[in-house]
C-alpha cells in the first residue's frame, strides 16, 4: 500500500513522505529547520555542495554511450566543423532542465504525473509507456558501450555486463540517497578523463576555438543529407526526453525546494559545463586522431575510436578512452533507470524514493532492477541487432522530444501548478521558437528512415515548410495576444515558499480551441511517426 502525505494538513502535493525532511546530498547536509540566510562565501559554498547533484548527474548522464558514438562520428568524419552545434544546444540544455528543476521544486510532483492529472489519461498512459520503451531500449545502448569498452580492455563481454549490472542495481539498493549520490558524482567526476585524452590527442586549439563559434556544414550541397542527420543524432542525444522525467524527479526525492532554487540553478550550470567540455574535448580528440589517415570519414562504432585513439595518441590514451566509455555507460544506466522507476512509481502511486529501503518501496525498486535486467539480457542474447536497436533510440527519441517539450512548455505556463514561478514572455518565445526547431528536426529523422535516399533538397524542402508553418503559428500567437484581454503582471512575492496545493484542490486546465487542435495534430503525428518508425526497423531487421 502507498504512504502519501496528510495534505489536509501539509496543503502541498508531495505524493510521498520520504520526500519531505533533510537535504542530505553527496558533499553536505541542510536541515529541514534551517531557514536562515545564508551570508558569507562559505556559507554559500557549504549550501552549493549540499544540494550540488541533480543538475550535474543529469547532463553528465546525458553523455553516455550514445554521446559518445554521436561526438565520435563526428569528429572523425568531419573533425571539428560541428563543435558550433554545442554551443547552440547551450541555451535549449539550460531552459528545459531550469523549467523541470522549477516543477521539482515547486510542486514535489512527477513529470509523469503532472502530464496525467493536467492532461487527462492518454496523455499520462502515453508519457509513462514511450518512456518506459523509450528508456528499456536506452538502456541497451549503454550495456551497448560497455561490452565495447570491455572488448577493447580485454574484458570477457559477459562478466563486463553482468559485473556493470549488478553495480548499477546495488548502488541503488543501498536505502541510504546519500550513499547512492556519492556514487553517482564520483562517476561525473570519471567523465572529466575526456580532458586528458584531449591534451595526449594535440587537436588544434585555434581550429577548436573557431569551429566552436562559427558554424560550418562540411561537404557541400552533396554531403547535406548526411550532415544534417548527423546533426540531428547530436540534438537528439544532447537533449533526451528521460532528462526532464530524471531531474523533476530527484530534485523532488532530494527535497529541494523554491527557496533553494538559485543554488539548483548553479547546479545545473556546472553540469551543462562538463558536459560541453567533455563533448569538445571528445570530438576534438577524435578529430585529431583520424586527420589525414584511410579511417577519416569512416566511423564504425566506439571500439573504433578507441583503436584510433590509441593509433594517434598511444595506447594510454585509447585505454583512458575505454574507461571513460565505460564510466559514461554506467552513469547513463544510473540515470536512465531511476528516470523509469521515479515515473512509474508517481503515476501508480507506490512508494518512490531512495531515501527508503527495498523493503519499503519494492515496486520502486524492482522497476529498476528489472529494466535494468532486462537490457543486459538483451545485449548478452546472441545474434541481437545491437547497431540497429541503437538507431532506434535515436530515431524515436527525435520523434518523442517535441512533444516532452510541448508538455513542459504547458506545465510551466499553468498558474494553478506553479504560481509566482510560471514562464515569463521571454522564456514561453524562446522555448516556442526551441519546440518549432524539434519538431523540424523530428519530421525529417522520421522521414530519413522511411526514405533511407532522401537528398538535401528534400530536407531543405522540409525545412522551408515547417519555417512557413512557424511563421504563421507565431504570427497568429502575436495576433491573439495583441486583441487579448490584457492579463495582470505576474505576482512573485514570497514565491520562496510557495508551493503547488494538494492535486485533487486543482481544476483541469481549460483547452481553448487553438490548443486542442494542436494538441489533436500532435497526437495525430506522433502515433503516426511511431507506427512508421517501428514497421521501419522491423523491415530492416527482418531483412526485407
């Protein structure tokens, strides 16, 4: 049976009384009684390293094994002409995770189950199952990188991943958060290895330093299709739909709340920070190493970075890539199965929190062991299409990420979830113009699937298309509001500690009739990409 909250009392909407209590993060301890100001840097600094850890676990997460086959492929195919693609992804990185951080904090509410009680039950039964399939097949791509790491140290590939597996659940299964976070920052801090192997690579600086601010599509009009799909691979693993579910998530299983808000931000700063060093020191070391030789242009899989590592820059530096490999495909685990567990256990009402034992949340708890169970099981079977399944995740996080987007947007712009803390006309144009651009990039990743030819002038046709569609949606959103009733400023005073009302107090959001015909062409697409997305691969793995 579920614990929740006496909300008669609490007024808040916390599902889950572990939730409330003392922050005890990785690297310090804040008492649920402490509410003074904090005054002096090394007060602050004490505050920072206490709640330090969602933010930084998110985006290291985010460069897993996925990453880093994408950042591989590119700097060994086209060097460093793509490092301009992560500074772009810079400010989409920041507001999407900086509005989940929000809801954490404010609503102590899960992604999923904010989705089912604001948008009814197609839409939560939706988020919690393509996430779970979205995540199952995620999950494989990081046993996926384990066994090449393994491969490429000499490991045996079974006891790699049944060793992997088996740390990935007990570092969960401790019932201490403190404990599990630890684990998981260490981790983080194994992904700064990418440093030395940039400096033992020598790329060059002023190359990097350029490629990072001017942007370049290399190969001309004949290599567009190519590039623009490579392109989409790196949005696609740099923001994933699973980080929005993880971080509202964790902040919330951490006990963050609004009045901790600025040091969460500072948070999710140092994360995005590591995370695009990582992933320029990554594609610029594998730029440097294939340069000049038969493999450039040539990508295979991350073995074969690997060996070109080692070719380049000596066999130090190919074993501190396979390490870090394997470090990146842990962390990506940790993250992608908690993500799972979390959502499942909001949306059904079971307990869901770290802070308890295995037998205080079973149900919590086997979701995470059983997802991931069932993705090493998945790598060890013989024969598995392994390169396919890891296109696949690909594809159907493109096709699934407007749509994380679109909710997010929604939820942050509702006054009965989040009070003094919804979007501001800046943030809501910004984010608009960032879900235009995912459902452009999302149309045509499903489209290079289903017509594995398609020539860039197909892509440009598409992308002409949906710039006209955009044009229109946002000169009828300017419309609307210039004719609008003009609403009161948004009052944010004493928002610290304002939090979101128990759920059954809120009344469902009305849908004007633009937003329904929206969310219909939404719905509409997504069940049609799905279905052509998945015969697709189905076709190619049957051999037909």
């Amino acid at each position: 049976m579920s614990t929740t909250l006496d909300t008669r009392d609490t007024r808040t909407a916390v599902l889950d009384d572990a939730h409330v209590g003392d922050i005890r993060g990785a690297l310090g301890t804040i008492r649920l009684d402490d509410h003074g100001d904090r005054r002096g840097l090394s007060a602050k600094l004490k505050t920072l390293l206490a709640i330090v850890g969602p933010g930084l676990i998110v985006m290291v997460g985010d460069n897993d094994a996925g990453a880093f086959a994408t950042y591989g492929q590119a700097g060994q195919n086209y060097g460093t002409h793509l490092l301009w693609t992560l500074l772009l992804l810079v400010p989409v990185l920041y507001v999407n995770q900086e509005m989940v951080l929000r809801l954490g904090a404010v609503t102590g509410v899960g992604h999923a189950r904010l989705i089912l009680e604001r948008f009814g039950k197609f839409w939560g039964a939706f988020s919690v199952i393509d996430l779970f399939i979205l995540n199952a097949l995620t999950l494989v791509t990081e046993f996926i990188g384990i066994t090449l790491a393994a491969g490429y140290l000499g490991l045996p590939k079974v006891l790699a991943v049944v060793l992997a597996a088996a740390v990935i659940i007990a570092s969960a299964f401790t019932g201490s958060f403190r404990r599990f976070e630890r684990i998981a920052i260490a981790l983080c801090a194994g992904s700064l290895l990418l440093v030395p192997i940039y400096f033992l690579s020598h790329p060059r600086t002023s190359q990097m330093a350029h490629d990072f601010v001017v942007p370049d599509l290399p190969g001309g009009q004949g290599q567009l299709a190519t590039v623009m799909l490579l392109i989409i691979g790196i949005v696609g693993t740099t923001v994933a739909p699973w980080q929005l579910f993880f971080q509202q998530s964790y902040v919330i299983d951490k006990r963050i709340t609004p009045r901790f808000m600025a040091y969460e931000k500072a948070d999710l700063w140092l994360g995005i920070v590591v995370v695009v060093v990582g992933a320029a020191a990554l594609m610029g070391a594998t730029a440097a190493a294939f340069a000049g030789t038969h493999e450039s242009g040539g990508f295979t899989d991350a073995a074969g970075l690997a060996h070109g590592i080692e070719a380049h820059a000596g066999k130090v530096a190919g074993v501190l890539f396979a390490v870090a490999l394997l470090d990146a495909s842990v962390i990506g685990a940790f993250a992608v199965s908690l993500s799972t567990a979390y959502a499942i256990g909001d949306v059904f009402g079971i307990r869901h929190s770290l802070h308890r034992g295995v037998q205080g949340a079973k149900g919590f708890y086997a979701v995470y062991a059983g997802i991931v169970a069932l993705a090493a099981a998945v790598v060890l079977i013989p024969g598995s299409p392994l390169g396919l399944l890891t296109e696949g995740v690909q594809t159907l996080a493109g096709v699934l990420l407007p749509s994380a987007t679109v909710f997010l947007l929604l939820l942050c712009n509702d006054k009965q979830v989040l009070g003094p803390w919804v979007n501001g006309p800046k943030t809501n144009a910004f984010t608009a113009a960032v879900v235009g651009v995912l459902v452009t990039l999302s149309i045509i990743l499903t489209a290079s699937v289903l017509f594995p030819d398609i020539t860039a002038g197909a892509i440009l046709d598409i992308m002409a298309g949906c710039g006209v569609a955009g044009v229109l949606a946002a000169g009828y959103a300017f419309t609307k509001r210039r004719t609008a009733t003009k609403e009161d400023p948004i009052d944010r005073t004493g928002r610290d500690n304002w939090r979101m009302p128990p759920l059954e107090t809120l009344t469902r959001p009305a849908m004007a009739t633009g937003r329904r015909i929206g969310m219909g062409a939404l719905r509409g697409y997504l069940l049609v990409a799905m279905v052509l997305v998945i015969v697709k691969i189905v076709e190619v793995a049957l051999g037909h």
